[in-house]
C-alpha cells in the first residue's frame, strides 16, 4: 500500500531583523513628516500632484516605502490617492468643510460647558501655557508649529475632562481642520486666534457656561468663514522641495 504524500511545510516568511524593521519605520516617518511639514508650511498647495520618481529621488528611498507613506497619509485624508492619476494634496471641498466644522460646533460647545463645572486650576493653567505658546509660534512667524498648538488646544480642553472617547473623537476633527486651515488660509491670517482662545479659557475660570459655549461657537463660526476653497496652483518642484542641498 503506498504510502501518503507528505503535504509540504508553508515556506517560512522572511525573517525582518528588529533593528532593519526600526530603520525602516524611521524611513517612514522622516517622508510622512517631511511631507505633512510641507503641507502646513503652505509649500505644498491643494491639488498638487506628488509625483513618485522625484519623491523617491528627493528622499532617497524606495517607491514600495513611498507607497506606504502615501496611504498612510490618505488615511490621514491629507492626500487624496485616484487610480490611474496617483496621489496629490487634498483638496476638502466647501461642503465637508463646513460639516467638519459644524460638528465640532455641536461637540465642543457641550464640552466647554462641562469643563466650567469641573475643570481644576491646573486645567486652566495647562491651557493658559498652551495659549502661550501659540501666540508666541504665531508672532514668530512659525507657521506650521502655531497651526499645531491651536489645534492641540482644543483636543487638551477634551483631555482636561478625562474622557478619552471624546478625545479620540475631537483628535481626528482638529487633524482635519488643521489641515483646512494650512491649505486654505492666507498667510498671516489668525484664523484659529490666540485671543478668543483665551477669551474662552476666561469664561471657563468663571464657571460661566453658557459665555463659554456662546464664545466657543462664535470662535470655530469665525474660523470657518476665514477659510477660502481657491483652485489648485501648477504642480511643485518636488525634487528641489525636499531633496538636501538642491
């Protein structure tokens, strides 16, 4: 009687050494960052076409990491990738812009009203800091690290309230309004003010609700009006945007 055949063994996936896996994810990082810095910094306006040889070229990486960065960033919905034409800067248009604002309008007011019940002086204090700070990158004219600081400023108004659903939630409304301001403001333009934020950090030291709610949707109605859909400039020397020394 002949004997069964032996099902071969699945052939072992290649072994990644820890420390080529940590450079490669490095790799990874240093595009994404390079990237989304461009992107707040108003060097890479909407609509561009990131076109890969000159990207893989600028960073001396492969087109397999560059494919993964340019997910990773659609997923970000800071780039828009379309079959046949690759990926390009996004380009929010009107409508979602004013649906991502109008929730948070919805979330934020109710969030704000909370804290005047709760919040603790070293809330306040971290947020005053914060505020600081913004008004210090925007006078310095360190664009891309303001826009940052005022959206940091409403998702550390959600963290002061210790309910990290909410967290999360606001986290990824202000990454995409933060992306809507670096593409759509005009340079020099304080759509996101430093001012009204401390107004309504005033009104949450006082325990007034219902000014801070009032002042909070007055402020991100503001922020809103401030931002302009234009049409998208010619395409970018990406080689000489993002390669060292060109």
């Amino acid at each position: 009687m002949a004997r069964p055949k032996k099902t071969p063994a699945p052939a072992a996936e290649p072994r990644v050494e820890p420390d080529a896996a940590s450079s490669e994810l490095a790799e990874e990082n240093r595009v994404h960052d390079a990237i989304v810095e461009a992107v707040l910094a108003q060097r890479l306006p909407p609509g561009t076409r990131l076109v890969e040889t000159p990207l893989c070229e600028a960073f001396g990486v492969t087109r397999s990491l560059l494919r993964r960065v340019l997910v990773r960033l659609a997923n970000e919905k800071v780039v828009e990738l379309a079959h046949n034409r690759g990926a390009a800067v996004a380009q929010p248009s009107q409508t979602e812009m004013h649906e991502v604002f109008e929730v948070r309008r919805l979330l934020e007011g109710g969030l704000v009203r909370r804290l005047c019940a709760c919040a603790r002086p070293g809330d306040v204090v971290g947020l005053r800091a914060l505020v600081a700070d913004e008004q210090q990158a925007f006078e310095s004219g360190d664009r891309s690290r303001w826009i940052r600081l005022s959206g940091e400023y409403h998702v550390a108004a959600a963290r002061a309230l210790g309910n990290r659903e909410l967290e999360d939630i606001l986290h990824t409304l202000v990454a995409r309004t933060t992306l809507m301001k670096a593409l759509y403001d005009a340079p020099g333009r304080n759509v996101c003010s430093y001012e009204e934020h401390a107004a309504i950090l005033d009104a949450i030291a006082a325990g007034n609700g219902d000014l801070a709610c009032e002042l909070m949707d007055a402020h991100l109605q503001s922020a809103e009006r401030k931002l302009r859909r234009e049409q998208p400039s010619g395409d970018v020397d990406l080689l000489g945007l993002f390669k060292p020394g060109a």
